[in-house]
C-alpha cells in the first residue's frame, strides 16, 4: 500500500530544497494533465447493476461511466483523448509546473473527467498558493471562458493558446500582442517533459496499482523524482564542491 500522505510530503520537500537555492519561480507558471492509463481492462468495465455481466462482448452496448464501472478498479473512468482516439480506463495527472527552471511545484491526481483539468489547474494554484499578478501558460484545451474568468478573478494573467478555430477565444488580443505572453506559450511546452518522463522513465505508461488513493501516492512519488533529477542537473549546488 503506497501512502499517499508520504509521498505528498516528499514531494513537498523536493520543492523545497528547490526554493532554498532560488530556483523557483514565483511569477510564471504553466499548467498542463494528462491521462494515464489505468491497470484495469476493458472487460473489467461492466454495468453496476449486474445486468448483461459476462464482460465478453461490448458491441452495440453503449457504456458511460453513469452506468458502468471496472471490477478491477472502480475508480477508473473510461475516457477517450480525443475524437477518433479509443477510449480507455485511466486516470487524470496535472502538473504546475514554475517556469524558471522548469521544476514541478504542485500535482494533482484525480479521476478522469473532461473538465478535470480545468478544475485540477484550479485547485493546484491554490495548492501551491500563486498570487494575483502571476502568469499560467497553458495549450489549447485550457482556453474557455469559465477558466480564464475563474484565473482573473484571482488576479492571474492567463497566458494560455488562443483557441480560435470555428469559436472566439476567451484570451483577448491585447494580452496574446505581449511579449510575455509569447515567452509563456514557449516555456509551458517544458512541462510535456515531465509528463514524458514519468511515462518512460517512471514507468507510468500503464499504471501499476488501483485505487486513487494508491494512484495518487504512486503518481506523486514519480513526480518527486523527477524533480530530484531536474535539481540535479540544474546547477553546482546539488553536489557542491569542497571549500
């Protein structure tokens, strides 16, 4: 059992260590989630009130996360990328990440939902305590109006890609003209990152526990080593020199 408490706190000091030597910023961030695929199969995904239960043929029958859930993990939720991409059990991950040296400063890891990263940004700014005047810089799929009114409201610039294809972004154009607002769309793209490499290194790609509470301390620990490896390359005060 991974306690999630634990590895919230280890967590915690990574980004210490990290504001000790100065090496966050408290300025400019970037947010962004991604799906990560749950141990449990799709035959695993099965109506909760029983009903057709052999878990052997799923065609025709439509399934959503109100009528089914996996009998391996039933905090798993079955959820798609995007259009034409196949639907899969997973789990959401979101990242803060500050934008100085590209360190993660808050995660968040919740069930998949498609506001879940909207809402896990939220709640990671106010995890990791940014103030009015900041920035966030964040892709696309970030750009509503509900989310940049909720970052305003809070005094946050919203650095994020305009979404204009077929609809009207909710970023207005005097603050996409700004030269920092350029730098931010730049800089976010660091954070795929972390995300790449607690998929690859961290062994993420697949999730190897259930339960969210298990996931979530899986996940959290991941993210604290990458940090650690992000420290240890950023400058000489990891392994300073004799004096």
């Amino acid at each position: 059992m991974v306690d999630e408490a634990i590895a919230q706190r280890f967590f915690e000091h990574t980004v210490l260590l990290a504001r000790m030597q100065d090496l966050v910023s408290d300025e400019h961030f970037s947010v962004d989630g991604t799906l990560l695929e749950a141990w449990a199969s799709h035959k695993s995904f099965r109506p909760k009130d029983g009903s057709n239960d052999d878990g052997d043929d799923f065609h025709g029958e439509k399934r959503s996360n109100d009528t089914h859930a996996s009998t391996t993990d039933p905090d798993a939720r079955l959820i798609r990328k995007g259009k034409g991409k196949e639907a899969k059990l997973s789990y959401l991950a979101n990242a803060l990440m500050e934008n100085r040296n590209g360190l993660l400063v808050a995660v968040d890891v919740r069930h998949a939902s498609g506001t879940g990263e909207r809402d896990g940004a939220l709640d990671l700014l106010t995890a990791a305590g940014v103030k009015p005047g900041a920035t966030l810089g964040a892709d696309k799929g970030y750009d509503t109006q509900d989310f940049v009114a909720a970052l305003k409201q809070r005094g946050i610039k919203p650095h994020i890609a305009r979404h204009t294809k077929g609809r009207r972004s909710a970023v207005d154009h005097r603050t996409a003209r700004g030269k920092g607002y350029a730098m931010s769309l730049q800089v976010r793209k660091r954070i795929e990152q972390g995300f790449g490499w607690i998929k690859t290194i961290g062994g993420l790609r697949k999730l190897p526990l259930v339960a969210l509470p298990t996931v979530r301390g899986w996940v959290t620990w991941t993210f604290a080593a990458y940090n650690l490896i992000r420290l240890g390359g950023i400058g000489e005060w990891w392994n300073p020199s004799p004096t």
